[in-house]
C-alpha cells in the first residue's frame, strides 16, 4: 500500500444558501441547503501519509505556496480527524492541492478544497467510506463541502447530528446543464471568511426570518430543478441570496461584501431581464462576485452583454458536474 491517493472535486454554487451554524464545532447549519456542483471549477489535491516518519508537521502547499498561519491550521485539524478515524494519530502528511480558479475570487474554493482533501487523505490512509460518510467528515472542514462530495443538484439536510447532517444527491448532472456564468468584480481577498461570518448570523435580527423563509421555499427549489424551470427557481434562488446578505449586512459587526460592481451586475442583469426578456438569474456567495444563471441557449448572449459592463474583470463558466472522485494523475 502506497498511503499516496488523489481526489478531484468541483466547487458548488447554493441555489439555497448555509449561512450560520447551530453547531460551530460539526458544523450543524442553521437550514437545509440546495446546490449544483461545478463540473469545470475545481481543486485537485494529492495526500501522501507519512508512514516512515519524516516529517515533524503537515507539510501543505496550496496553488504552488506553503501554507501557515490560520489556512494551515485549518488543514492540520481537518487531518487531525481523519488520522483519529483511521485509529494512528501519529502520520503527518503532505498535502499538495491545486484550484483550476483563482482563491478568494468569491468562488467557493473551501468547498472543493475540503471535499478533496477529504477524499484523498481518507483514501491514502485506507478507509473505505461511501459518499455519506464521505460527506460528513468533508462538513467538518468547510460546511458547503459536504455537498461537492456528490455530483449534479444535491442538498444537504441539516440534521441533527454528526452522521445525519449530510448531502445526498437530488439529480444527476446531465439531469439539466444549467450554465453558471460567473461575473468578477473584484479578485480581493474577502476581510472575513464565510468560516468566521457562519458566527455571526445569530446577530441579526433578520435571521430567524430567513431560516423560516428557507424552510417555506425548499420544497419549490427541489420541484423547479425536477421540472427544470428557471423561470421559477430564479426568483426563488434570488431572494435567498438577497435575504442571506440582508443577514451579513445587519449582523454585530456588519459584514458587507458588495461592492460598487456587484450592483453594477445586478442591475443589469435584471433589466436585460424585464426590458429584453433575457431569462437569466442571479446569485451571491461571501463575496462580491456575481454569478448568473441561464439556459445554455442564452450563455453567449449574456457573455456578450457582461463584456459592456465597466466593473466586469473576467468571468468563468462552469456547468454542474460530477462529484468528488479519486483520479491517478498524483500532483507530487
Ligand atoms: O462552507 P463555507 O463555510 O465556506 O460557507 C459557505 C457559505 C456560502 O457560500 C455563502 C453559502 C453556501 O451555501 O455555499
């Protein structure tokens, strides 16, 4: 046995979003989430454990930088876990892991980042979990990982407990090819991490509104990807994005992650929409960048028209994906 594996996995944009936790330590959210994994925004991660006892700590190298401080902290007790599942807590391991998108863009990087990791450190140490499983531990690391585990269109029920709050897979990917075109604002690193923001949800006076809207609108969400209806789920994913941040906004302290072009997008997005009838949508992760959702047929349209917009940097594409899998192509 080499203790060397590999695992891909696709980032993952919420149609119905996790923001707050009512276990901080699990990782228990606040409400159910609904997601499509990203087939083309990806993190690979190579994990080889190290049996013959080299190395004194995790050696962790992220988009060709080693990792320290707080992001290698993070990874050390994530692998902390897995060493305590696999029964030897006395490995450290190498960790490579490598984004085909920029970090920090406002792309959910954790969530790929900690569904690989999660995938690879478990399969190089030798246990053999199913997707479930998979996905409970890959919710310890980043909460919204749990759901790039599975492929396609996939919830993540809130549950109760370590093993029952976990994502399971609603359709598969060619089930409906959704495009989500994403629209970069700004490439800043974001001041507080969605990590840190989940804490303070329960601040805001907004947020039990929110959780009770959620819980109202689940049930539509899961019909209108079954009847892959945009015209109907767009609205509804809009509104949580929009209640999400109205959670960020009017928490102690008040997190704030829009900026000027994030506005410039929205507004146009919804006047293409009412004066063109472009059927596109808009959501919004912890972050300024917006991404827009379309039926493959009016993507080039919306590619052509975001160019005209002044504040728009870049934009990358993705349509959903598979889930996480072990590949042979290792990064060390
Ligand atoms: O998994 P985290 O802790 O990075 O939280 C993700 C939070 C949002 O991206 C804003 C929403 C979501 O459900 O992905």
């Amino acid at each position: 046995m080499s203790f060397k594996a590999t695992a891909r996995a696709g980032s993952n944009i919420a149609f119905i979003k996790y923001w707050g936790v009512a276990d901080p330590h699990l990782n228990i959210p606040l409400n159910n989430s609904i997601s499509m994994t990203l087939g083309a925004l990806h993190t690979t991660t190579t994990v080889e454990w190290d049996v013959a006892g080299y190395l004194r700590a995790d050696q962790i190298v992220i988009d060709g930088v080693r990792a320290e401080g707080p992001k290698a902290e993070r990874v050390t007790r994530h692998l902390d876990f897995i060493r305590h599942l696999a029964g030897d807590r006395r490995f450290r391991a190498r960790v490579v892991s490598r984004n085909n998108f920029p970090m920090a863009s406002g792309i959910a990087s954790s969530a790929s980042a900690f569904a690989a990791l999660t995938m690879a450190a478990c399969t190089a140490i030798g246990l053999s979990l199913d997707r479930t499983q998979l996905s409970a531990i890959a919710r310890r690391g980043s909460g919204s990982a749990s759901r790039s585990i599975f492929g396609g269109y996939v919830e993540w029920e809130r549950g109760g407990s370590d093993a029952t709050s976990v994502a399971r897979q609603l359709f598969p990917p060619d089930y409906w090819p959704l495009r989500d075109v994403v629209a970069v604002v700004s490439t800043n690193e974001k001041t507080v991490s969605s990590q840190n923001g989940h804490a303070l949800a329960l601040t805001s006076p907004l947020n039990s509104a929110r959780v009770d809207a959620v819980y109202g609108m689940l049930q539509e969400v899961r019909n209108a990807i079954a009847l892959r209806n945009l015209e109907h789920l767009g609205p509804l994913i809009e509104q949580d994005a929009l209640a999400m941040h109205a959670v960020m906004m009017t928490s102690r302290p008040s997190l704030l992650y829009w900026q000027p072009g994030t506005l410039e997008v929205l507004h146009a997005v919804r006047r293409w929409r009412e004066e063109d009838g472009l059927p596109v949508y808009f959501t919004i992760d912890a972050g300024p960048n917006v991404h827009l959702l379309c039926e493959p047929a009016f993507e080039r349209e919306l590619l052509r028209r975001l160019q005209t917009l002044s504040s728009v940097r870049t934009v990358m594409t993705s349509g959903p994906g598979e889930g996480a899998e072990v590949i042979d192509q290792h990064l060390f």
